[in-house]
C-alpha cells in the first residue's frame, strides 16, 4: 500500500557511514561515507563526502569524492570536488569542478568483464610538466 515503485535511499547530513553500501534505486548522499558504495544512481550532494569506491549506472556529484567512480553516465557538477579515476560510458564536467585522476570510457561489453584498477589517483605519482616548462626544455636541447 505505502510501496513506492521507484526506491530511494537518504543518506542524511551528520550521518557517516563507514564500510560498504549497496541499495536499490536511487541513493541521495548529503553526508559521509568511506568505504564502497553500489546502487543504481547517486547523488552525492554538495556538502556530502566520499572516500572509497563509487559504482553505479547513473552518478551526479556536486560534493567531493576521493576514490575511482566507475558508472555509465557520470556527471561533475560545477561544485564537485573529484580525485580519482572516472571509469564511464558519458562523461559531463560543469565549468568550475575540479577532477584530478583520468577518465577512461568503457564500452558496455567490457564493462561487465573488466575491474578497474581501485588505486586512487592521489597515490600516483605527481610528474606533470607544464607546457612552458617543455617548451624550455625543449629551447635549451636545440640551443646545446
């Protein structure tokens, strides 16, 4: 009688949750969570944290997230905080997010028979160069 045909899980501001989530529908995180969580679509609302692995087939963040997130249709929205790889099939970053990891797109069939690699991108290491600084570099070898 009082069944809702969509299922929707609320994960409130104040609550933090460590260890693995998995649910039906629709989970609405405003909180924390460290650890795994799996559900059908996400939203991890601006004030909401994440630290651990995302996998879902639809996934909205306008909060921070530090681990890889691995879903078919991904979306940074322009407050979202991501350090980690993006494993998806569409990918959407509003002006004004930050991501810091790499975005792989999968292919459905592959999806299902491939693990992403679950190291987060902050512990790889950091050998970006600039541009200005190749082009240095690059100055200086022809200069020699």
């Amino acid at each position: 009688m009082f069944a809702s045909k969509q299922r929707r899980t609320v994960i409130a501001n104040g609550l933090k949750i460590v260890g693995s989530v998995t649910a039906e529908g629709l989970v609405e995180l405003y909180g924390q969570v460290e650890g795994e969580i799996h559900c059908t679509s996400l939203i991890v609302s601006r004030q909401a944290q994440v630290k651990g692995t995302i996998q879902a087939e639809r996934v909205v963040v306008d909060g921070s997230v530090e681990g890889p997130i691995r879903g078919g249709q991904v979306i940074l929205k322009s407050r979202a905080q991501v350090v980690g790889d993006i494993y998806h099939q569409s990918l959407a970053i509003e002006k004004g997010a930050l991501f810091d990891g790499r975005s792989v797109r999968m292919h459905a069939a592959l999806e299902r028979l491939e693990e992403p690699e679950t190291k987060p991108a902050r512990q790889i290491p950091r050998t970006r160069e600039t541009l200005a600084s190749r082009i240095e570099r690059a100055e200086q070898a022809e200069a020699e």
